[in-house]
C-alpha cells in the first residue's frame, strides 16, 4: 500500500485494519488506499476494506493531541441529532505517525437555497445545546494552534484571556511590536464595554466554521467535521461562516429566522472575526496584519 510517494507503514496499516474490523464487529482488510487532496495541516486518505470507505488523518505523532481534541469535539458535536457528523473510529499513534480513523461521508458542498435553509435551521438546533459556564473542559486547537478554553464567569473576560490575548502575546512572539500589539491590548482592556446590553447564551459552537468544514449528506442534513468547540457566543460561528464566504445567503436568512441575533450584532462579528485574522496572521504571515489593524482601529473607536 503506498501513500503519495511513501510506504503506507504496515504497523499503521495493521493497526487500522484491527481498529475497522473491531467497529464492524467482523475481520476485513484494506484493499486499496487513496490520498485526498486538501488538507493544510494533516495529510489525507480514503482506506477501503471491500466495499466501506474510512477517512483517515495522518500527522506526525507529536500531533496526536490534535487528533485527541478532534475526536472529541466530533463527539460533543454528535449531541445535536440535526447534524451529521462522521464516527469516530480510532486514533493513536504507530510509530512516527499519529492517525484519526473516521466514518467517510459522501458529501457535497453547501451551495444551493434549499441546503442552506436547512443547514441554518440545523445550526440553530446545535447552538441550542447550553453549558453552564464559557469554555470547554480541555484545551483544543484552531487550525494548528493551540486554542484556550479555560473557564471564564463571564463571556467579555473570556474572550479577551482565552481569544485575542493568546493570538496577541503569538504575534509578538512572531515579531509583530509597536502600536499595532499596544492597540490591541488597549482593545482587550475595554472589551466589557461591547457587553453592556448584551449577555450571551452559552451555547455549544463548532468553533471553526468555515465553508471547508461543512458539508451537505446524501439527505440534504448539514455535516460538520474539523470543530475547535466549547461553549460561547453563538454568534461566533456565525461570524467566521462569514468571514471568507461560501455559505448562501439562505443558510443566514434561515438561522436568523429559526434564532434571531440581538441588537450590536455587526460590531461583534467585528470582534469575533478578529480572533480568527488574528490566527491567520499568526499561521500564514505578516499579509494578515493591515487588516488585523483596520480592524482593531474599528472596535476601539466603536468603544469609544
């Protein structure tokens, strides 16, 4: 078995194999493997054992964390019996290679009105779903970087230790200094004051939801996969569904019609857009900053 250019490691091999036979409740072998293009952070592959399909994820075993808090979020995201969200098989470690087994969904994108009214309806239902504090019980990740979840009394002081302050204090780390990082610890001092008339629900959110990380199932269902969940802002996912598009325009009609959002909410997307320029800027380079600026100029004249 090969993948790309390299031996599909017979250990890896052997260990799903056991791991799929063990889910099936019966022996099967691995009969043809395919790369899957795609992923920024783990490579990809479609293993199949007569005629199943299984999505694999492979990384390098000091990422194995990564795959730790990724069946994890699967997991609490399965609660919501309005999405589709694939099994969680397996995950471990063979070697030099961390690997996450998961169910293979067919799916396809979230590009019509009729997918997107019920994927709005859908998101909803999940976000109906209440903590009793904001956070998560462990620490997870957003893209490949370490994402916080500390429990905080109240969303404001959440936000500002577990979201902007981390990628802040990562951007100085990466070399970023003067009135751009003074900035935006000024913004972080003054947050509370977006909150005034506002206390969110505690609502469970995928974390990361991106037109990538969602999907359409065979019966129209919104599938979601690569979560950075914990409990927050509902408003949060909904801000980055529409930072860099790709969800039509009757998935937002409907989720507002199913929940509608309170008054500030634009000057909040703002906010919670940021985290997540903040994270690209940290991950993929110094292009992210001008508007990372812009952005912060925007919430400290809107705080006043």
């Amino acid at each position: 078995m090969k993948f790309d250019d390299h031996p599909f490691d017979q250990r890896l091999g052997e260990a799903l194999t056991s791991a799929i036979s063990q889910f099936l409740g019966s022996p099967c072998r691995i009969d043809h493997t395919q790369p899957v293009g795609g992923g920024s952070i783990s490579r990809t592959v479609i293993v199949q054992t007569g005629g199943t399909r299984w999505f694999v994820k492979l990384n390098g075993a000091d990422r194995h964390d990564m795959f730790v808090a990724e069946a994890d979020g699967l997991s609490a995201l399965g609660r919501c019996s309005a999405l589709r969200v694939p099994h969680v098989v397996a995950h471990g470690v063979c070697g030099r290679q961390a690997y996450l087994l998961l169910e293979h969904l067919n799916l396809r994108a979230l590009d019509n009105d009729t997918a997107g009214k019920s994927a709005g309806r859908a998101l909803a239902e999940l976000h109906r779903i209440e903590g009793d504090s904001f956070g998560w019980h462990r620490d997870n990740f957003i893209g490949s970087t370490p994402q916080l979840n500390t429990r905080q009394g109240t969303w404001p002081q959440f936000f500002a230790r577990q979201r902007l302050q981390p990628q802040l204090e990562l951007a100085k780390q990466n070399g970023h200094k003067g009135k751009f990082i003074a900035d935006g610890e000024r913004l972080l001092e003054g947050l509370a004051a977006l909150f005034v008339d506002y206390q969110p629900v505690i609502s469970l959110l995928h974390g990361d939801l991106w037109h990538g990380n969602a999907g359409v199932d065979e019966s129209g269902r919104l599938a979601l996969f690569d979560p950075a969940v914990y409990y927050g802002d509902r408003e949060t996912d909904l801000a980055m569904s529409e930072l860099f598009g790709g969800f039509p325009a009757s998935f937002h009609a409907a989720y507002r019609a199913a929940w509608p959002l309170a008054d500030g909410s634009e000057q909040r997307k703002t906010l919670y857009q940021l985290y997540h320029v903040l994270n690209h800027l940290n991950l993929f380079g110094s292009s992210y900053r001008h508007q990372c600026e812009r952005m912060i100029d925007q919430l400290r004249a809107e705080i006043g």
